[in-house]
C-alpha cells in the first residue's frame, strides 16, 4: 500500500535540518486544520464564529490552505493526499446529515474537494520552483 505521508526529498539548496522543522510545522499546521474543521463542521451553527466572509469563499479559502500546508509537509504521494482530502471533504458533508441544525450540502463538497486540490496542486508547484520534489 502507498503511504501518502511517507517521507519524501526535502527541498535542495537550504539547511535539511531547517527544511525537516518546517516540513514539520507545516504537517503540523494540516493536522490542526484539520481538527479545526472537524470542529467547525460540527457545532451548532449559531456557535461559529462569523468571519463576514462569503460562505463559498470560506469553504474554498479554508480547504485550499489545508492542501497547500499539507502538500508542503508532505511532499510526495500528491495524488494519494489529494484524494484523502477530498474523502474527508465528503466525510464532513455526511457527519453533517447526522447534526440537528447543520446542513450538507453537494455545493460545500465540491468548493471543499476543490480548494484541496488547488492547494495540493499549489504546493507541487512551489516545491518544484524551489528544487524539490516531483511526486
């Protein structure tokens, strides 16, 4: 089986000890953002922040950041991590069915899957333009 976190080539030309501690803060920031939409997408609505921000952009903004920090903490597997963030964009939308006062909707899970892969595909580009990996 393909571990989509493996670890892969770290980025050439800089300190690998740096690179690790970033490639590190950024897995670590993912994986907070991941809890933080966990979180978000199951409280009562009326209990989440409200950032004035239209609902489609927060989607898109929201789940194109988690893929961008992912990619740059993991740095290979794109395609296996891509399609783990688009399963949990789903995931999200079905808890949702189960929560009194939240709602799924088809739209969320498109921008959701959507923004994860443009912040997956962002991240490829940005560690090929700096040396790194072609995963």
């Amino acid at each position: 089986m393909v571990d989509p976190f493996a670890e892969g080539q770290v980025l050439q030309g800089a300190n690998s000890e740096q690179l690790n501690m970033t490639q590190s803060l950024f897995r670590l920031a993912g994986w907070a953002l991941l809890l933080f939409i966990v979180i978000l997408s199951v409280v009562p609505s009326a209990d989440r922040p409200e950032t004035h921000v239209p609902h489609k952009i927060e989607h898109l903004s929201t789940f194109l950041i988690t893929g961008l920090v992912f990619g740059l903490g993991y740095q290979t597997q794109r395609w296996a991590q891509a399609l783990l963030l688009i399963t949990f964009s789903g995931a999200i939308e079905i808890v949702q069915l189960a929560i009194s006062g939240r709602h799924s909707r088809l739209s969320d899970f498109v921008i959701d899957a959507g923004g994860a892969l443009i912040g997956t595909a962002l991240a490829a580009i940005l560690c090929q333009l700096a040396g790194g990996t072609k995963s």
